[in-house]
C-alpha cells in the first residue's frame, strides 16, 4: 500500500510538474505573442506615417521650390549692405531730375526699440529735407516709389513756401522734411538647404506659381503724369490787390495765359515722350514726328508773339513761363534737332515759319519776323538739294530782308504836321517841317509817296509802307 501511494505521489508531483510547465510555457507565449502585438501596432504607425510623409513629399517639394525662387525677388526688391551705400546716389540722381533741391541727408538709428534676437530684415532709415514746388516734389516722391529696390515713406512734414519768395523771385520752396526708410536683407545661418532632384525639370512646371508670388512682392511702378494744368495747393491762388501789372495786363490775365502755354508745353512733351517709347512701329513714328514738329514749331511761334508783347510782367507768372515753358521748350527743341539728323527743317515747318514771318511785317513786327528766322538759321543749310525747302529758304531770307528794311524805316523819325489835299492841285504833306510832295526825296532810300487823309506812303528800298497820323 505505501508503495503505491508513494507512486501515486510521484505521479501527482511529475504530474503537476507538467501542468505548471506548460502553464509556463503558454504564459511565456502569450507575453511573446503580446510584445509581437505591440511590435506590429508599432510597426503600423511607422507605416501610416511614412506613407503620410510619402504623400506629402511631392507638395512639399512644390513649396520649397516655389520659396526658393521668390527669395531671389525678395533679394532683388531689399538692398544689400552695397545697394544701400549707392542709395545717396540714387536720391541725389532723384534730385537732379525732379528739380528739387535736397538741403540735409541724415541716416537714423533703427535699432532702437526693436528686440535684440536675430531677425533676416535690417531696417536702414534716412531723414531727408528738401524744397521745390509742389509737383517737383511728387515727382521726386514717384522717383522713390519706382525705385527698383523697396523704399517707403512713413512720415512726411510739409511747410508751406513764403508768400515774400514768391513776389520777389516768381518761384515758391516748400520745404518738405520726411523719413526715408527701407530694410536690407540678411537671411539668418541654418542648415544647408536639402537638394531636390530634378529640381530645373520640377521648377519649369511651378513658373506660373512662382511668377505669381514674385509678382505679389514686387514693386508696383506708377506713371507720374506732371502737373497737368493742376495748380499748387500750397500757394494762395488768389492774385495781388494791383489788378494790372506793369504792362496794362491784369494779372488773372497773365496767369491764364501762362495756364495755356503750360499746358500746350506738356501736350508737345508727351508727343516727344511717344516718339522716344521703344517699340514704337515705324509708321506711327512718322506721324508722331510730324505731329510734334506742327506743335513744336507752333508753340515756338507763339512764345516768341507773347514774349514781344511783354505783357507777362507778373513775377509768379513771369517764372513759371520761363520755367515751365521757354525752358523746356527749347530743351526740346534741341534734343528733336539732333535726332532728326541732318537733313534740316521739313517743308510744312518751312512753310509756318514763313507766314509767321510775313504776319510779323505785316503787323509792324520786323523784330519778331527777325527772331523767327533766326530760331532756324543754324539748320537752314541743311536743306541744300531740296528744291522745295530751297525756295522756302529763299522766301525766308526774303522776308528778312524786308523786316530789316521795315526796321530801319521805323528808325527814321518822320514828324507829319500835315497835309494840303485840293482839286487841280498836287497832294503836299509837311515832314519833318518841310513841305513835300508825291515823289520828293525825304531822307536817302526814303520817297514820298501817295498822299491821302490820315496816311501817307512811303517808298523805301523797294517797298510801300505807310505811315498814319
């Protein structure tokens, strides 16, 4: 009996030794088969979210292609610390061209106030003070604003020009003191940017994108279109207490005729500024040069009319047509000689300078008919084997002749106290205290000629003037 229950015993124990084995070993399985588990959730995710970075790759690469290429606009419109030494020359180049006159240049200190950590844009801020008028002025400001680097203005303070200025020298001055300011572009050190590959082929597909955010920081350019017949809002538009100037003119007068020649001036500029546009077709080249010509030539003969009127005495008045008038005009006329070459004054101009000159004889203007020749003589040679121009000239220099000899006969002092006019009897005038009659030598060259009421005339030199009392 005790044998068999030791054996039973020992089965029992071998028995549970088995059970609490395998009860180990399926224990064991499960931790295996529950760190397998979490090794494939793991491995899942990585999955997941390197086929999300898969995915994603493509947009990104787009994105960083497209910043790419719009730093180089952002490069283009900020100056580098080069760019910003050349910006005085700039601004004095600016000054030239818009007739300002810049008394200060100061560069301001911009770091003050701003955190100290790094950042890509450097802020670089001049304080300018500046005079002209109030058109010099704005197109000064439109130099700045169409500058190929970014530049703004975010103060500005305008005083008004003294009214003393202005009646003593005919111009005004504002003085305008306003901050320049700008920024310079530093992109900060990091990490050597990642290459792309195909990334020429990859860039050709994303132009239009590029172009677009290139486009949204570039620097917008406006025309600047001049005065325009506008007046200065800074200058007190009403006229002196004297109604009239020197000459007899009122002075609202002579400001309206100023107004019309300003704007005649800017009307032949613009047609000079169309035939100078690159690109222009030939043809329309044509038509604009000989547009330009009748108006030139035409403005030109009217400023000499007025200036021989001497009606334009009012100072403010007196300066702006010398300054926006005469001045440019002859600027021009100059410039549009020297590119047409050598070939002189086409016919029609020919033509308009002639009855201009035969309207001043007529008018008792020789002077006049005198300055309009010689607005043209330095190219009259020029038309040498033109048979047409040619006889224009000759006409010319004809008509010339014939105010110099108006010219001196208007020197000569003729004094008529009289006339004696009865039927039967030959006409007498007394010139000069003598009693002369129809034929009579009054002085060398100088005949008497047709005697009526209230006029007489003369010969002289070949032609028949009259002289009236």
């Amino acid at each position: 009996m005790k044998q068999d229950r030791r054996m039973l015993s020992g089965i029992a124990a071998g028995a549970a030794l088995v059970v609490g084995g395998l009860a180990f070993l399926v224990w064991s399985e499960y931790g295996a088969i529950e760190t397998a588990r979490v090794e494939v959730d793991g491995l899942r995710n990585q999955i997941a979210s390197s086929r999300k970075l898969i995915s994603g790759t493509p947009q990104l690469e787009r994105d960083v292609i497209v910043l790419r290429e719009t730093e180089q606009a952002i490069k283009e419109i900020l100056p580098d610390d080069k760019d910003l030494n050349e910006l005085i020359r700039d601004l004095q180049s600016f000054e030239k061209s818009s007739e300002v006159q810049i008394t200060s240049i100061k560069k301001k200190d911009a770091s003050q106030g701003r955190r100290k950590e790094a950042e890509a844009f450097e802020k670089a801020i001049y304080e300018i003070v500046l005079q002209g008028d109030a058109f010099q002025v704005l197109a000064f400001l439109d130099h700045v604003e169409g500058h190929r680097r970014f530049l703004r203005i975010p103060t500005m303070q305008w005083t008004a020009s003294g009214e003393q200025l202005l009646e003593r020298e005919g111009r005004v001055a504002h003085t305008v003191k306003l901050e320049l300011e700008t920024f310079v572009y530093k992109p900060q050190g990091g990490p050597e940017p990642t290459k792309i590959d195909g990334y020429a082929r990859k860039r050709e597909l994303l132009l239009g994108e590029i172009a677009r955010h290139r486009e949204a920081v570039a620097v917008e350019h406006f025309d600047y279109r001049g005065q325009r017949g506008r007046r200065d809002p800074w200058v007190d538009p009403r006229v002196p207490k004297a109604a009239e100037g020197p000459s007899g003119m009122p002075v609202a007068e002579q400001v309206e005729r100023v107004d019309a020649f300003v704007v005649r001036a800017g009307e032949v500029s613009a047609l000079w500024t169309a035939l100078q546009r690159p690109g222009t077709l030939y043809v329309e080249q044509v038509r604009l040069r000989a547009e330009l010509e009748a108006a030139l030539t035409q403005l030109e003969d009217d400023l000499r009319k007025l200036l021989a009127e001497a009606v334009i005495t009012y100072p403010v008045a007196e300066s702006r047509l010398r300054r926006e008038v005469s001045e440019p005009v002859a600027a021009l006329r100059s410039e549009f000689s020297a590119r047409a070459g050598k070939s002189g004054p086409p016919a029609e101009t020919l033509r308009t300078l002639l009855a201009s000159m035969q309207a001043s004889i007529e008018d008792g203007k020789p002077k006049l008919a005198l300055e309009t020749l010689a607005s043209v003589e330095s190219e009259l040679a020029l038309v040498h084997g033109d048979p047409l121009r040619q006889g224009l000239v000759e006409s010319m220099r004809q008509a010339a002749d014939d105010a110099r000899a108006l010219l001196d006969f208007q020197s000569i002092e003729l004094k008529i106290t009289g006339i004696a006019i009865q039927d039967g009897a030959p006409p007498v005038a007394v010139i000069n205290g003598r009693a002369l009659g129809e034929g009579d030598l009054v002085a060398p060259e100088l005949l008497v000629g047709t005697i009526r009421p209230g006029e007489i005339e003369f010969n002289f030199r070949g032609l028949v003037l009259v002289r009236r009392f």
